[in-house]
C-alpha cells in the first residue's frame, strides 16, 4: 500500500503538502493521494480554497477539486498550467505512471469509471506503470461512443502516444473487457504484439434478439446527447417511449433529465450488444469471480468460448461478481494478474528469434 | 439558539409512514461494534463497497459502510423492500436517488455524517436536503465568510457577539449546504450563489431560487436541535411541511 507514496517535489507540491496535512488532520500525505478518500468534504475544501487564495491571489471555483483531486493536479492548475479542452481531451488517465516494467492499460467498466484501479495499482506496487482509460461522455459535454470499435480505436490512439510499439499489456474490466478484447483486435491487425490480454469480471454480453430495436435507442441516445438540457427529457420520453420495454425502464427518469454516467452506462451497455466479435488470433486470460450469477454459472468462459484461437486460460478469483478490486479479494487478483504479465513477458522471450526474423522483415 | 418545541427524537413506531405532508429525519450514531458492521457490509453493493474501499482511513471505511446500511435499512422500512433489494443511482452531481424502479412511491432522501453522526431526511413527492456539522474552531472562517457568505450573512457576523459566532459560522453552513443538496448540487458547485439567505438564526424560512419556477421550486429551511457539539439544518421543497424526528435505534 505504502509503495506508492510521492512526497512533494517542488515548493508549490511542499505547500500544498503542509495545507492538507493540517486541514486534514493526517500525516503523512502523499501528492497523488486523492482529496475525497482522506477523508475530505466540502467546508473542509473550502478551507483549503481559503489558504490557498490568501497566499496565490487565486480564487479558485471549490469544484477545481472534482478535476484535481490530488495535490499534484492542484499544484499543476496553481501554476497555470491549463485545464483541457475537448480539442487536447485525452482518454488516458496515469493511476500510476512511474516504473521500469511495460505499462498495463486497463479499460473501465460500464460506468466509464477509473475509481476502482487505485487500489489494484497499489497492489501491483511501484514499479508497474499502470494507466486507466476513462470513456468520452463521463463529463455529459461529449458525445459517447456508440461502437465498441470506436471506444477500442481511440483507446488504441491515446495509448500509442505513451507506448507507440508493442507488446502491449491489456486489461477491460466488466464491459471494458469487451473494448480490450476489441483493442487487441485491432494492434495485432496494425501488427502489433500483444503480449497480454486480461479479462477482468467480463462476461461476453451476448446479443439480444431484439438488437435492431436496441440500435433504434443507441441512435436515439446519442442524439440527446446533442440537444440542450432541457430538450432531452422530452426527446427521450418522445423517441424511446415503446421502443423497448427495458430501455424505457433504464432512461426514462421522474421527470429529470439522465444523469450523464446513467446515459453513458446505457450507452455502453446497448454497443456492447451490438458488438460482433471476430475471433481473436492470440491468447486470453479470463479473471473470473469464483461466484457468477445463475445464468452464466454453467459456462466457464463466461461466454467467450472459441473467440481465441490461442486459447482461453482461466483464473479464478475467489470472490463475488463486482468485487475482485476490493480488499482482500484484490490482492489475489493482483498476485495472479502480475504472474499473467510475467509469462507474457517469458513468452515473448521465447517468441524472440520470430520477433528478430519479422522485424527484420519489415526493415 | 433554536427554538424548535416540535425537535424530540423519538423511537420510531412500528408502523411507519411519511405522509405528503411529513418530512422525517433520522439521527443515527455510525461507530458501531465491529460484528454488526461486518453484517452491514453485506447488504450494500458492488458500487458503495468500491467507494468504502477507496477511504484511507479505516474509520472513514467504516463510517461510510455503516452509513449506507442504515440508509438501506431506513428506506426498507418505507418501501416494504428488502435493503440489499434497493438501487440507487447518482445525479450529475453526486446527490443518490432510488433508481426509477421504486419511482412509484415518490420516496426522497439524503444523508449527511460527521465525526460519527449521520442525519437522514426522507419526504414523499418532496425533494429533501440535510446536513450535519461537527463544531470545531475554524482558523480561516473570516476568509470564508468574506468569500463565501451572502450580504445579509455578513451583516449577521458583523453584529453577532463573539462568544456564539462559531455556532453561527456552523449553522450558517449547514444551512447553505442542506439548500444545496436539497437542490442536488451541493456546496461544491456554487456556495457563493446562495444569497437568497438569510437570517440564521431564525428556525424557519422560505426560500425562492429564482431561476426556477416558483410555483415548483420553493425551498424552506430550518435548523435542527442537536446535542450541544452538532448543528444541523434542512431544506424541502414547499413550505407547507412538519417534521418528525426519530432516533436510529443503538443496536439495529
């Protein structure tokens, strides 16, 4: 847990530091330590805005801390260093960014949400470089995807700007199994190496009979996200009204518009759906929950039998759907996920001479 | 401070029920023997357990998992619904709601802890805002008040004698955040657009955020009678409301 720990690197970081450490009550803490999970609220943040606009000049907005949680991405907007816009929008989120292994990309679940890695990233210790991707849509001002193709092609772009050759280290946890399956497709159709592809709790959501209509709603999601606020609620109930029984149920709310992360859930859920997979050329390796519900009990490949040609290897991790990123199950998953990247690192050692062969081919 | 003659927390009947013209609260302690909150665990989800884990701290861990149980037993009362059978979903900016599959009985909630105490408030076909502060001394509370509080507000502090303005300071914020919550943004968005406020220390009070409509979006707030270290407040929609208050039994 503590091999992570980053102490502050320069006099903004060191301020910062000594602000926390005495509003929050607590000692040491790190600069990639996040605001929320000491402990922090919001006259707690507003505190810190104080301290900080006394001393800066600065005064800014308390939500700065829903973007920058951390002292390390305060320090960064304290020295103006500018936020993001959509243009420099990056799907790439570091969770852990320092180390001397090959990084481990790992995809994010249904809710395009990243929050769970942390504590796999603790556990895979410090010298794994561990970078999540967070799905377009998550903030309600872009539209979302609606193809996994197209999650998997932008994640494959984002990543290739950090690592731009393989072998590359994969991971998708839930519906993000199904983007990591879809990413390898496409880096070994670029002819990239894979050297690991990990399903993590990623059931192949098999698609539905009524798929057409499904499509029906994609389309019609998608287009919400276009219109104004207000407009949405009544699109939605207008065009999704009859269309189908479950999506009606899943969008239509009391008369407020969809939370941005329940559109993009749905959104994810329907392209999940659509998605035909081809069969994958290489490996995979199924982290699966020793308990599953009922009606993938039987299947042990949790739907994805005979889309790896290299075969399909299985581990279970002895816990419940949903909760292999938690205390203590997470630690199992850490351990036998770290063996998984040693033997794809071996394999390719021993793959060397092809590697040597086929390069020198491309040359 | 608070003259609040209808603020006793009772044990809550057998038989309970929020009428539309209700509005409940629930006080609870969250610092429970290690055996019931293990059995807590079990009944929240995958979600609330993730967050639970991402605490530093293991008393944070546990508050919060002790926190949701009890929300999840407060609602089941209402609903009749097993609490490990509810689904909750999260606004834009944060505020839980039942998902839209108990839509039917038109149950709103929201919660708030502090240093071990949590506050729940549940309304039917109202939406509801609450919050609970820990007293404590505040070193940059001028700095706050400057930045942060209304006109009136500051004209309050002006002329509030020193020996009560950390009470005041309190309640003041505990009566902007209830507001907040209550319209499911919360403090982080736009303290400072709270200007609409306020006398606080009046128990109760009528507030209008004017870019909704009035008819709908009319919030009233009133303080809360807490044990001499707490201050709380609340906000509904509408003004035509009472309170009732209950006491989270110590070993449920």
């Amino acid at each position: 847990m503590e091999g992570t720990f980053t102490g502050p690197r320069d006099k903004v970081e060191r301020w910062l530091t000594g602000i926390w450490e005495e509003i929050l009550g607590i000692h040491p803490i790190g600069v990639r330590d996040n605001f929320f999970d000491l402990g922090g609220h919001s006259l707690l943040a507003a505190r810190l805005f104080a301290r900080i606009e006394k001393v800066f000049a600065q005064s800014l907005p308390m939500s700065t801390l829903f973007h920058a949680p951390t002292i390390e991405q305060l320090a960064g907007v304290l020295r103006g260093e500018k936020e993001k816009d959509s243009s420099s929008w990056t799907s790439l989120m570091p969770i852990q960014p320092g180390g001397s292994q090959p990084p481990f990309f790992c995809v994010h679940g249904g809710h395009g949400r990243t929050l769970t890695f942390g504590t796999l990233s603790r556990h895979l210790g410090p010298d794994q470089p561990f970078y999540a991707f967070q799905a377009r849509g998550i903030d309600g001002e872009q539209s979302p995807h609606t193809r996994i193709e197209d999650y998997a092609a932008e994640y494959v772009m984002d990543m290739q700007a950090i690592q731009p050759e393989g072998p590359y280290f994969l991971g998708g946890f839930c519906s993000g199994g199904t983007i990591a399956f879809e990413m390898a497709q496409q880096l070994r159709a670029q002819g990239h190496e894979v050297a690991m592809l990990a399903l993590l709790d990623a059931r192949r959501v098999v698609r539905q009979p009524r798929s057409r209509l499904g499509r029906r709603v994609l389309i019609h999601v998608g287009n919400v996200l276009r219109l104004s606020v207000s407009d949405k609620l009544e699109y939605l109930l207008d065009k999704v009204r009859g269309v189908t029984q479950t999506a009606k149920h899943s969008i239509k709310t009391r008369g407020e518009a969809p939370s941005a992360r329940d559109i993009l859930d749905r959104v994810i859920d329907c392209a999940e759906r659509e998605y035909v997979p081809q069969i994958y050329p290489g490996r995979m390796i199924l982290f699966r929950p020793g308990e599953q519900p009922a009606e993938y009990y039987l299947d042990p490949y949790l739907g994805w039998e005979g889309l790896a040609a290299g075969g399909i290897e299985v581990r279970d991790i002895p816990t419940g759907s949903g909760t292999m990123f938690r205390e203590p199950h997470v630690q199992t998953l850490a351990r036998e996920l770290r063996a998984s990247m040693e033997a794809g690192k071996n394999a390719r050692l021993s793959a060397g001479r092809d590697e040597v062969l086929r390069s020198g081919q491309r040359a | 401070m608070v003259s609040a003659l209808d603020q006793v927390w009772l044990p809550p009947p057998a038989d309970l029920a929020v009428t539309g013209d209700e509005v409940h609260v629930w006080r609870a302690w969250l610092d429970r023997p290690a055996c019931h909150v293990k059995d807590m665990q079990r009944i929240l989800s995958a979600d609330e357990l993730d967050r639970a884990a991402c605490f530093r701290f293991e008393k944070d861990h546990w508050r919060f998992v002790v926190a949701r149980a009890l929300l999840r037993a407060i609602l089941s009362r209402y609903l009749n619904v097993e609490p490990d059978q509810l689904r909750f979903r999260t606004g834009d900016h944060g505020k839980p709601s039942l998902t839209p599959a108990f839509a039917q009985a038109a149950l709103h909630f929201n919660l708030s802890h502090s240093d071990g105490l949590a506050l729940y408030a549940v309304a039917r076909g109202r939406e509801v805002g609450i919050d609970v502060e820990r007293v404590c001394p505040i070193a940059e509370a001028d700095q706050i008040i400057e930045r942060l509080f209304s006109a009136s507000e500051k004209a309050a502090f002006r002329t509030h004698p020193d020996n009560s303005r950390q009470e005041l300071f309190f309640t003041c914020w505990a009566r902007k955040e209830a507001y907040a919550k209550a319209r499911g943004e919360g403090l982080f968005l736009a303290p400072d657009q709270f200007d609409r406020s306020s006398i606080p220390w009046q128990p109760a009070e009528l507030l209008r955020a004017h870019e909704y409509s009035p008819e709908r979006h009319q919030f009233s707030l009133r303080n809360l009678s807490m044990d001499a270290e707490y201050v709380a407040a609340i906000a509904a929609e509408g003004d035509r409301w009472r309170l009732a208050c209950w006491q989270y039994p110590e070993s449920g």
